[in-house]
C-alpha cells in the first residue's frame, strides 16, 4: 500500500510542479503556430514577434514568421531576412534552407 501512495503522491506533484512552472515561451509559439496553421497570418506573425520577444533565439519563430510573411504578401528582402536569421541560429534547420531556396528559386 506504501508504494502505491508514494507513485501517487509522485504523479500528483509531477502534475502539480507542470502547472506552477509553465513555459510561457512555449504557449506563445503554440498559439503563434496554431493561428498560422488556421491561416490567420496577421495574427500569427504578431504572436512570432510576441515570442521573439521573450526569447529572440528561437530559429522557428524566425523560420515561421518568414512564411507566414511571404503567405501576406511581404518584399521578399523582409522574409529572405527572417529564413536567414533563422539559419544563423540554428544552423541545422532543413525547413528554412527550403524556404529560402523556394523564395530564390521563384
């Protein structure tokens, strides 16, 4: 009975402590990754910025806010910026490499 109240009693902190210390980085991108894929890019790009403002090192908000971009209709100096800033801080990033080679291939 001992170990049962003790996995429960570790579950329900577990849960508890994933409440108290929520990543307000996270929800922002969610909700940023959320309105862009319902295509409401307006809104989307303002919650990328929103992110980058509590952490500008995020290479996906940089990447997503560079296609959300390009979807309204931005120079495409603008969003060229935005997949390269995102390749600087994540060199690894395959989907901005695409992205820019699809705005100079176009």
């Amino acid at each position: 009975m001992k170990p049962l109240f003790t996995i429960l009693l570790i579950l329900s902190l577990m849960f508890l402590c994933e409440e108290v210390f929520a990543n307000p980085v996270k929800e922002k991108f969610d909700q940023a990754m959320t309105a862009f894929r319902k295509g409401q890019y307006e809104l989307s790009v303002k919650l990328f910025e929103e992110t980058l403002q509590m952490y500008p090192q995020l290479a996906q908000a940089y990447n997503f806010m560079g296609m959300a971009k390009m979807e309204m209709g931005a120079s495409t100096d603008d969003v060229i910026a935005l997949f390269e800033k995102a390749i600087e801080l994540e060199p690894g990033l395959a989907l901005a490499y695409d992205n820019l080679g699809k705005i100079y291939y176009g």
